[in-house]
C-alpha cells in the first residue's frame, strides 16, 4: 500500500497502559468509598475517552449512567490519581520500538492521534521515549471532535498537506476503524489492544497487523525521503 503519513493510536496499540488506568480507577473507586474491580474487566471500558471510562467504572457496565451529582466529582478524582501513576509503569507493546524507528527511517509523516486528553498524553509520550519520533501529536482535547469521528484524522491530513487516500491509520479499535473510514484513509488494526472488549481482529480492516513491524511491511512511502522530519 502506498501511503504518505502513518497515524498511530496511543492506548492500546503503542503503550499498554491498562496497568496505570485500572490503579488510577480504582484508586478513584476507593477514594468514593466503592468497591474496586478487576483489571479485566477495567480493560473493557477503554475506548472512548476518560469521562466514558470513569462512569463505566462507576457502574460497572458499558451501558448503564451512573448518578449525574457524582460524575464531576468521580471525573476530578481519577484525573487526580491517574497523574500520580501516569508514568509509573510504561510498557511498549513487543515491535513497537523497531516498528516506529523503521517507520521513521522510511521517511513517513508521522503523527499519534489519542482520544487521550493532551496532559495524559504528551508526558506519556516523552516517558515512553517514543515522542521524537512524532512530527504531530493529537489528543482528545486538542480539536472539538475526537474519534471515531474523523476531525483528528482531516486535520493531520491538512497539517501535513496530503490527501486523506495517502494515509493510513494503525489502531486497535473499532474507534480507530471508524474515524479512518469515515476519513476515508486505509486503516490497520493490531489484535493485542482494549476494543472495548470486543475481538478486534473480526473489524473488516484493510489489514490485520500482528504489529508495527509487519504494518511497516506492508507499506510504501510515496512522499520526501525526509518526509518524517516534516510537521
């Protein structure tokens, strides 16, 4: 596939962060005096941003709303507590590090679109290491829309002056797939993320990737051999 720009979600498909998110939730649960919950089934409620994570956390449930005078409060907490284990524990899915140094001596625009808001995200990214290789970063915050909507995806395609066909989008969600259809950019997604807890790998992508490297594989950069240095 001959593409331009590579754009790369955070959570779920670079960073295994569900060790950090669940402490943070359930150090939010303790704080409000309710009981706290697996990790696994935490891991279900990534997906949408951290509103929807904390009252699926409060309920329990994908689907349930939890009581309107304790969201604000419950919000304001995890955000509280996720900072202190922000960068406690950071953890690269395996190929992430060769598959984003590969990515990057190709020559690719490359960009990390987050529905993670932008103070969670940058340090995250710094922390990780991974940031330099990033000429473009957009979080949850950073526009009004965020995916599965395809705001963040056009803007990167605006912010690096290609066609959104010249894109492609690696995630791990059907977030992911959405934004990029809807876009109109190809997308790959890997099996090894959150997706709400649904099987990734059943999403009708233009490529299952088992990881960056083999997503690399699979592409051609069509644009500056100094493409990646551009913002």
């Amino acid at each position: 596939m001959e593409v331009k720009a590579i754009l790369i979600d955070l959570d779920g498909t670079l960073l295994d962060t569900i060790h950090d998110l669940a402490d943070a939730a359930n150090r939010m649960l303790t704080a409000l005096s309710m009981p706290i919950l697996p990790e696994s089934l935490i891991k279900t409620f990534v997906g949408k941003g951290l509103p929807n994570l904390v009252k699926r956390t409060l309920t329990g449930s994908l689907q349930a709303d939890p009581d309107p005078s304790l969201i604000e409060r419950a919000i304001a907490e995890f955000e509280r507590q996720y900072m202190t284990v922000l960068t406690q524990e950071i953890l690269h899915f395996p190929g992430v590090e060769e598959g984003m140094k590969l990515m990057h001596d190709q020559g690719y625009l490359l960009a990390c679109v987050t529905n993670k808001s932008e103070r969670f995200a940058l340090p995250l990214l710094e922390a990780s290491g991974l940031a330099h290789h990033f000429s473009l970063v957009i979080c949850g915050d950073t526009l009004p829309r965020k995916k599965p909507d395809p705001m963040p995806l056009l803007h990167a395609a605006k912010r690096f002056g290609v066609e959104p066909y010249e894109m492609v989008l690696i995630g791990d969600s059907v977030n992911d797939f959405e934004a990029a259809r809807a876009a109109g950019c190809a997308v790959f997604i890997v099996p090894y993320g959150y997706n709400e807890g649904h099987d990734a790998t059943k999403l009708p992508a233009d490529a299952i990737v088992p990881g960056l490297v083999e997503a690399t594989k699979l592409l051609k950069n069509t644009g500056s051999p100094r493409g990646g240095d551009r913002a």
